[in-house]
C-alpha cells in the first residue's frame, strides 16, 4: 500500500504545478479523482506518522480524509491506510469493518487487492481462520502486484497448513477460480491429506497440479511431495510375543501365533493405503519373564522403535514394561489383565480391562442400569476373585449402594450351605417389620400422641378394640421406625422364618458370584434357588460358558455378567474382518487373532494421524476417543487401562448382548 502511495506522489505533484486551479478532476483507471493539494499534505503527513509507527495518530488523520464530504484522489487510500493502521494498533474488528465499507464504496479502486488482503490479516488475528484464508485466496486470484500476491500465497499457506482441516480446505477449492490458485489449494490439500496418512490420496489430489507447466513452481513442489511419499521411509514396530519353547506347551505358542496373525493382518492393511509403511520387528518372549525384559530392552534401545506391542502375560509385563517406559517408548500389552500394569509408567497401555475395572463394572451396571440398592456378594476366595470382589465393593459404596452381605467359598467348595444360609439370615432381616401391638396396653398418651402426629382416631379406636399388629409404614409413612421412636411408641420387630426355605429371600436386588471358573456355575446356581432367593444374578466374565449355563438353565436363566470380548458373525466389522483373514491365513480368526488385530489397529490409529515420535503415540493413545475393535472396544481414559466391557445376559438358552460398560465415565450404552 504504502509503495503505492509514494510512487505516485511525484505524478500530482507534476499536476499541482501545470494546473492554474487548485483543484480539478481528472480520470486515473476507473476512478474519477479530485485532486486536492491541501488534502495531499494531510495524507503525507498522516503517511508520515504511519513510518514513524505512530499508528493512532495516523489512524486519526487517515480517517479524518475518509470523512471529507468529497470524494478526492486520496479517499480510497485514506481507507486502507487507516485500516492499517488499525490493524497495527491490534483493533481488528474495526479494521475490518472499515475495509467492508471501502469495498462497499470502492469495488473498482486499484488497491482493493491490498484491501482484501489486510482484511486475511485481520481475520487471522480474529481466528476465523476460513475468512482469512477466503481473502487470501481472493488476493492472490485478484491481485496483479507480484509482491502483493506472493504475500497472500504464503499467508494463505500459514492460515490453510496451521488451522484448517480437509473439508475446510475442499471447501475453498471451490473458490479457486484460476488453474494456479486452484492448484495452489490442491497442495495444501495434499499435504493435509498426507499427515493423515493417506498417501494414495495425496497422490491422486497431486494429479491436478501437475496438469499445470512442467516450468511452474508448484508443479516443482508436486514433484517434490511425490518423492516424499515414495521415500517416507518405514516406522517400525517391536512385537514380543511366545512363539517357541523349550518345553511342549503348544497351547501357549499357539496363542501367540495367533495374536501374531491378527497383527500382521492389521499391518499388512495399513501398509497398503497409508504412509509411512510399517515394519514389524517379531521377538520372542518364550513365556520367560527373563526373556521378555531382554527382547523388550534390545527393542526400546534402537531409537528407530517407534512402539512395542506386546508381551501377554502379566509376569512378562511387570518384568519389562518399566525398561519401555524408562526410554519412553509405548508398550501396549493386549491381553494382560492384572492390577497395576499400566500404574509402572506413563508410556504403559493395558488393552484388556484389569480386574479392579471388572468388578467396578458390574457394580455400576447394577446400580446405574438395575437400579439396585440392596446387594449381596458370594465369591471364591482366590486372590483373582478377592481383587474383583473388593472393587465391586467400593465402586457400590461410591454410587450409594447398601450391602446386605459378602460371603466367601474355597476354590472347589461343593457345598455352600453356611455362606447361603447366612445371607438368607441377613437378606430376610431386612424385610422384617416393625409394628405397633394394639393387643398389649397402649397408654392413653401414646395414643394421643399418634392422634396428636396425624393418625386418625377411628384408626386408633378399631386397632385397639380388635387388638391387632399393625405396621410402622402403614401408621407413619415410608420412616415409620424413627417417627415411632420420636414419638416414644412402643415397637416390636416380626423375626423372618430364615431357616425355613418355603419363606423367599426378596430384601436382596442383586446378588454377585464372582465364580473362579465356569464349573462352578451349577454348584452356585443350583445352590442359590435351592435357598430361595429371589433376585437379579450377576456374574463375571467366567460365567461366559454357553454350554454349562445352557446344562444349568433353570438356575441359571438371566444371569447377567460382563466380559471382555464379545462379537456376533452377522456383525458387519467381523464379516468383514473375517473375510481378509481368511484370505490371508487360509483359516477362520480366533479371539486371540482379533485382539491382536484390535491392538495393532489402534497404535496405527495413531500413526495415521501423524504420531512419528515416542512421546506424540504416548499423547495419542492417552488423549484418543474409544476405539471400536473387532472384538470389542478400547479406551484409555482411565489411568490408560481399558475401561470397556460388555454386558451379556444367558435367556432362553442363549447369550445375547444387552450392553456396554465405559467405567471411565460412568456409561451404560445400549442397554435393553
């Protein structure tokens, strides 16, 4: 603006000097201008303050030339220049408003390039970062000043790299109205598109540029992003998993040949739509604890590792999850489930729900989804059971539950007849009423003081003379047991016949078995009706055993119980998982295959969407919204142990899904 307006001070001063009038019109481009000398003084002295960053006071002279009644040869840029000025002193908004009225008045000026430019500046220190790269955009397309329009290119790179995403910038694609500028846009498409990952986007948007001049600078800068796709480079990924042995336990190499097959399928998915291309480096952990730590070190010291998925068991991580975490290197354990893993360190992931997330689980589902209040536990003793149990227990105190009774068996316990009898004892305690006895002798005051409270004297006069029991509640209301303490009345309580089993237990909403494995289902079960209790049964993932609830199914009918897998072949995610592995492996996928298939998808979640550092997948995982696997889904929002579960319910000889659990924030998604 400001070269503009010096380059043409020679010019009307040549005017001032052949006119023998102090002012006169004459045409300049398409603009009728009257030249003004006294005007022209004020504008270089406002021009002056400008250079000397005086910007109020320029502000003001500049504004006091827009405000002349007259249209002269320096209104338009007296606008601009104000504007400017504005803009320097950091009142933006009226710049801009400003700008709009010079458009307005001057859609012809030959400096509505540089309006429409100071406006993006505007916008962007506004953070309405479309507008501004709208009127970048339109200043490159409309301006013929190189200088200007160079400006506006690299500002409209800062704006569209730094704070738009793909549909905004497929937005402003539509505004390209010229092959440069279109094609412009398309590179800062492109590489939006690349950080993604998605190479084969980039390099079809990158089609469109390179239909430019094989001369032109962006067809140069096209070029340039090809080769960096093709040479991004690998990231590689450790995986330390059992695969071999010095012992014959094929079953454990078998679980850690299919966790890899799922791994490699979600790698080799990867690899083909996305860069940079993933290389797995494959360790064996040999079930050995010591073994582990040594693979997981080698790993975590090659700087090139980007993340570890791996190991599976519990031992094998505690041994070596620390020496990741020392180097920062994220470690994703897929299948192990004990307590504190994920605590070792910040870079530690824990893809299946540990067993404190199990037992607050069920806690909320039967608070939050049953509405229960009254619950009662019976578990096996074991340590695994003791973890899961004790959880449950504080997540119902936290929510406001009331325990009725926990009882405790021994692994392989046949007989559980003094655990249930006790629980019958204190289930039926608290059905048992208070009353008020109108046989005995009631003193006058205490019947007038039940008058006095609200009771009605013909209630009174017919209880008395027929000397029945009658019922704190049905007397006092819902807190009839305190209202009759107050008023100093005289109660009895009504003892349950516990010991005799013809009489139901119905004070318990919902009973826990935290089973230690799914033979105990008839043990439990059978044992629990035989007792005659009535309420709802909720279980652990050990009760996820079709075969021995179906053989149990009079007992064990609606139980309910939570696991940490679950999938059905009409779903259309496992169809279509399925099909790529079988394709692949020439066999249908196991559970272990979708884990580790689940477990690789998300750490390359991240990679996809620009994590190439330690620290950035470590962010990323922590931070990212619940990922939806195969098997089941994955978050890490709480102490980054997954915190989802699946809720299923064994009726009418089958198991069928009723629910999700999201610990982390108290969710209960798709009940039925």
């Amino acid at each position: 603006m400001v070269r503009r307006h010096l380059a043409l001070f020679p010019f009307f001063l040549a005017l001032i000097v052949a006119s023998s009038t102090p002012e006169f019109s004459l045409a300049f481009g398409q603009d009728t201008v009257l030249y003004h000398p006294a005007v022209e003084r004020n504008f270089q002295d406002a021009m002056r303050l400008f250079q000397e960053h005086r910007y109020q006071a320029a502000s003001l002279a500049f504004e006091r030339i827009v405000d002349r009644r007259e249209n002269t040869h320096r209104t338009s840029a007296s606008y601009v220049m104000a504007a400017k000025s504005l803009y320097r002193l950091g009142e933006y908004r009226s710049s801009v408003t400003l700008l709009r009225k010079f458009l307005d008045r001057f859609e012809k000026s030959e400096y509505v390039d540089d309006a429409v430019y100071t406006l993006g500046l505007d916008f962007y220190q506004l953070e309405q970062y479309k507008e501004s790269a709208r009127s970048f955009l339109e200043a490159r397309q409309i301006s013929g000043d190189p200088v200007l329009a160079a400006r506006a290119e690299k500002m409209l790179g800062v704006a569209a790299s730094s704070n738009l995403e793909i549909p905004d910038l497929r937005e402003l694609l539509r505004d390209a109205n010229q092959p440069v500028t279109k094609a412009l846009v398309t590179l800062l498409l492109a590489e939006k598109v690349l950080r993604t990952g998605d190479a084969r986007g980039a390099r079809e948007l990158l089609g469109t540029v390179l239909a430019l001049p094989r001369t032109h600078y962006l067809v140069e800068e096209a070029q340039a992003m090809l080769e960096r796709i093709d040479r991004s480079g690998v990231v590689r990924i450790g995986v330390v998993l059992p695969l071999t042995f010095k012992s014959d336990q094929s079953s454990i190499q078998g679980l850690g040949q299919e966790l890899l097959d799922g791994i490699r399928l979600a790698a080799d998915e990867y690899n083909a739509e996305f860069m940079p291309k993933v290389n797995l480096e494959v360790r064996d952990s040999e079930r050995d604890a010591g073994v582990a730590a040594r693979q997981v070190s080698e790993l975590s010291a090659d700087d090139q590792i980007l993340a570890i998925v791996g190991p599976v068991f519990s031992h094998e991580v505690f041994s070596s999850a620390g020496l990741a975490n020392k180097r920062g290197v994220p470690i994703i354990t897929p299948t192990a489930t004990s307590v504190g893993i994920a605590a070792i360190g910040e870079s530690v992931f824990q893809a299946n729900p540990d067993f404190l997330m199990r037992g607050r689980a069920m806690a909320q589902y039967a608070i939050l989804a049953l509405g229960a209040q009254r619950l009662a536990v019976l578990a096996s003793s074991d340590t695994i059971n003791k973890l899961i149990v004790d959880a449950f227990v504080r997540e119902v105190k936290d929510l406001g539950g009331q325990f009725v009774d926990v009882q405790w068996y021994n692994p392989g316990q046949t007989d559980l007849r003094d655990e249930l009898m006790t629980m019958r004892k204190r289930g039926m305690e608290l059905s048992e009423p208070t009353v008020v006895n109108f046989g005995g002798k009631l003193r006058p005051g205490e019947l007038k003081r039940m008058v006095s409270w609200g009771v009605p004297q013909q209630t009174l006069d017919s209880l008395s003379a027929s000397g029945a029991v009658a019922n704190v509640e049905s007397l006092f209301g819902a807190d009839g047991v305190r209202i009759a303490d107050s008023l100093k009345i005289p109660t009895q309580r009504v003892r349950a016949k516990y010991d005799s089993l013809g009489y139901p237990v119905t004070g318990i909403d919902a009973l826990f078995a935290s089973i230690a494995g799914s033979e105990e289902i008839g043990i439990v079960t059978s044992q629990i009706r035989y007792f005659n209790f009535q309420t709802q049964l909720l279980g652990t993932g050990n009760w996820n055993d079709v075969s021995e609830l179906d053989q149990n199914r009079q007992y064990a009918n609606g139980v309910i119980f939570a696991t940490d897998a679950y999938w059905e072949e009409v779903d259309q995610q496992y169809q279509q998982f399925a099909r790529q592995f079988r394709s692949k492996n020439s066999k249908d996928p196991s559970l272990n295959a979708m884990i580790g298939y689940d477990a690789m998808k998300l750490l390359l979640r991240t990679i996809r969407q620009g994590a190439m550092r330690r620290e950035d997948v470590v962010s990323a995982l922590t931070k990212a919204p619940s990922f939806q696997g195969v098997h089941s889904k994955i978050s890490f929002n709480t102490g980054r142990v997954n915190s989802c579960l699946t809720v299923l319910q064994f009726k009418g000889r089958a198991i069928k899904r009723i629910g999700e659990i999201d610990v982390s924030r108290k969710a209960i998604i798709g009940n039925e």
